[in-house]
C-alpha cells in the first residue's frame, strides 16, 4: 500500500468541524450560495435528501443558541456564515451574529424540499435576490461541490457517478485490514503526528466539557459518577466509554468546540479516537504507541464506512467501535488474525444498531458500542471469536465486511424509509 495514497485518504477524511456534520454541511453549502449570489437572497430552496433530513432533525447547532433545524441551518449559513472555513463554517459566530441569522430565519422564505434521491448526502440550494439567483450542490460528502451555477450559468459542473461513488480523490479501495495492520505497524510517526496530535487535543478537549459540563443525557459523566460513587468498577473500560460518550454528550447538545471528524462525522471520530487516547494513557503507553494505535483505528473505521456507505441505517459508529475492538488488541501486541478476530467479533455482535438521526442517544450508542468493542478484543486475545457461517458472519474478515456493505445498503434501504417516515409524523 502506497504511503502517500494512505496519507491522502487520512487528509480527506480526518478534518475538523463544528458541530454535527450534516447541519454545518448545509450551513456551509447555503454560504456558498450566498457568496455565488453576491448578495443577501430573499428566498432559499433546499433540496435535501432523506438522510440529510434524519440528521439534521434532532441536534442542537452550536454557536447558535439552541437552534435546531434545517432551516436555521440555512439562515446561519446564509447570513453569517463563511464558506471558505467549509465545515468550520460558522465557527467565529457572536451575539450579534445569531440575532442576525435568527431576524433572518424570521423575515425570509426559507423551503426545504425532500429530494427523493438515491443518493444518501444530497444537499442542493437555490438562493433569489430580485431577477438574480444561485445554485450549489453537494453529493455523497459533506463539502464535495459537484455543481455552481449563477442565473443559471453553470460555473462548475463536477461529474460523480452516484452509483458507485468512493471519494472525490484517493481511491479507498487499496484499504484492507492486513494492509492497515501493516502500515500502522511501520509508518514512519512524523509522517502523520500533526494530523493525529489535532486528533488528540481537539478530541480530548470536547470530551472533558462533557464530562464536567450539563450536556444532553450526559452518560459520559454519569459512567464516571457510578464509578466513584462504586456502582461501576473503575476500570480502563469503562473509563474509556465514559470518556468517548462524554464527548457525544457535548457536540450533540451545542457544544462549541470542534472535534476531528472520521469519514464524514464527528462520532465517528470520537468513537475511532477516544477510547484508544484514554486505554494508551491509562496503560502508560508511548505517544507514539498511541498514535500508531489511532492510524489503525482511523483507517479501519475508513474501510468499514466505505462499505457501509456514507449515510446509512446501519449507525456509523459501530464501525468505528468495531476499528476499536481491533485497535485495543493491536496496541496489546496481538497478532493480525487476533486483531481481525477482534472486528469479526464486533461485527457479528452490533450491527444491527439503526442510525435514527443525529441527537443526544448518538452517545448512548458510543457507549454500547465501546463497551463491546472491549468483550470483542478480549474474546479474540483469548483465542475465542466467531466462525464463518454463523449468520452474517464469514470465513475472513473482509468478507464480513463486504456482507457489513450488503447488509446496510441492499437490507437497511427500506429500514431507511421507515426511520424517516416515523421521524417526519
């Protein structure tokens, strides 16, 4: 595996945002209209997809006072926002800017549109100001631009095939998890430290707010009151899930810190990144350990997601947590089949939790899942793990995870519609 295309692939998929991604991705798209427009419009069209509308539906926008929705989404883009920050979009936000998006929420047309597309990450906006108007739109990633046009001019006209889209650049399909064990065995550490210490900061951060701070549900903090309060044990696992879940806690409910994102979502990369921080600390580990530790859980979660899809019914952090069950054994030394049997383990266990939009249960989940990922590696470092055959399970690893893709794109599709229908009524 070329170092180079792998180090391309962590460029584009860790990046930071603010906030839940699908609402910053239509924060950012409606700022890019506004820019294209040149001028404050009077009416906004959005047409989104039903996963766009899932995940927007529930979570607190941060820096925004507690507004939650598509449409404040769009005014917050579309009257403060800053395009060229892409998910950092509305990042440097005060009073007076959240008064001006919410007068602009109160005094403009702003219709959203339920595109019913295939694609599971459309967002497209038309923006009007007189005789004047704007087009921008997005497929399949958060910031990927595939069209700009003004009064109707086409000013880009990217082509992306919908079918059988991988990214806008390096192409994920030279990952396996032999090739990451690999890697993260013998990459060269300075190659991918500053990516990684963002990681680590950014990550560590959010989760100490919601840890210390009154955030959605708080499960994070509440795992770690039990454990003082001597209900749970105060181990490394459950250190490590109140620690990631923490995290959720506070950028579902409005937290304005940023966070590192792992393909497409910052649970994800809380989910792929936390729970290795906190086991590498808590272990005493080296921070280069530690780090060859986030490039296998990161890349691993990268794989897992490309097969899954980038909006799905299958909840995305079970794939990062399933990278993190194999993670957890690698940075125990394991070999690559007790590490593949770690995310066999985890696979055969927790795919079937739904992805029902963005919201404060996302930390719940982290924690379920974490909590599995540490049975799955401790099962597989005692040389016990599912066999092919067993249901969805196969005889090797990238095998079940090719039924992970089948099973979220061709079996969920309907469980998809569903979802949303019982969202909308």
């Amino acid at each position: 595996m070329e170092i180079e295309k792998v180090l391309n692939i962590l460029k584009e998929e860790i990046v930071p945002a603010l906030g839940c991604t699908e609402p910053i991705a239509i924060a950012y798209v409606s700022a890019k209209a506004k820019q294209v427009l040149g001028v404050l419009p009077k009416r906004v069209d959005i047409y989104v997809s039903g996963n766009m509308i899932k995940n927007v539906k529930s979570v607190i926008i941060p820096n925004s006072d507690g507004m939650i929705g598509i449409e404040a989404a769009v005014a917050l883009g579309i009257s403060v926002g800053n395009s060229d920050k892409e998910l950092m979009v509305i990042s440097a936000l005060d009073k007076n800017d959240i008064k001006k998006a919410q007068d602009y929420l109160k005094n403009n047309e702003i219709n959203v549109i339920h595109d019913h597309t295939d694609v599971k990450l459309y967002i497209k906006v038309e923006a009007f100001y007189e005789d004047d108007s704007s087009l921008v739109e997005i497929k399949h990633f958060h910031t990927n631009i595939t069209r700009i046009e003004k009064n109707g001019k086409v000013l880009v006209d990217q082509i992306c095939n919908d079918f059988d889209f991988k990214t806008t650049s390096e192409d994920r399909s030279v990952l396996n998890i032999k090739s990451i064990y690999d890697l993260a065995k013998e990459i060269d550490i300075k190659k991918v430290e500053t990516i990684f210490d963002q990681v680590i900061q950014l990550n560590s951060n959010i989760a100490k707010a919601g840890l210390n701070e009154e955030f959605g549900v708080n499960i994070g903090s509440l795992i770690q009151k039990n454990m003082n309060d001597g209900v749970y044990g105060k181990d490394i696992r459950n250190k490590c899930v109140s620690f990631a879940s923490a995290g959720s806690d506070a950028r579902m409910s409005g937290c304005s810190l940023p966070v590192m994102t792992t393909s497409g979502s910052g649970n994800q990369g809380m989910a792929a990144s936390l729970p290795i921080i906190k086991y590498s600390q808590e272990k005493n580990l080296s921070k280069e350990k530690m780090i060859r530790g986030l490039v296998f859980s990161h890349l691993a979660t990268i794989h897992l997601k490309t097969n899954v899809g980038r909006l799905s019914a299958f909840c995305g952090v079970m794939c990062a947590t399933s990278a993190v069950s194999g993670a957890i054994s690698f940075l125990e030394n394991a070999d690559y089949e007790t590490v593949a049997n770690s995310i066999t383990n985890s696979l055969g266990n927790i795919s079937g939790i739904i992805c029902d939009g963005a919201k404060a249960s996302c930390a719940t989940k982290i924690a379920t899942g974490i909590y599995a990922a540490f049975d799955s590696s401790m099962l597989a470092l005692n040389n016990k793990y599912l066999h092919g055959g067993e249901g969805i399970i196969s005889s090797n690893v990238e095998e079940t995870i090719k039924n992970i893709g089948i099973l979220s794109k061709s079996g969920m599709k309907k469980t998809d519609e569903v979802i949303l229908d019982i969202m909308q009524s």
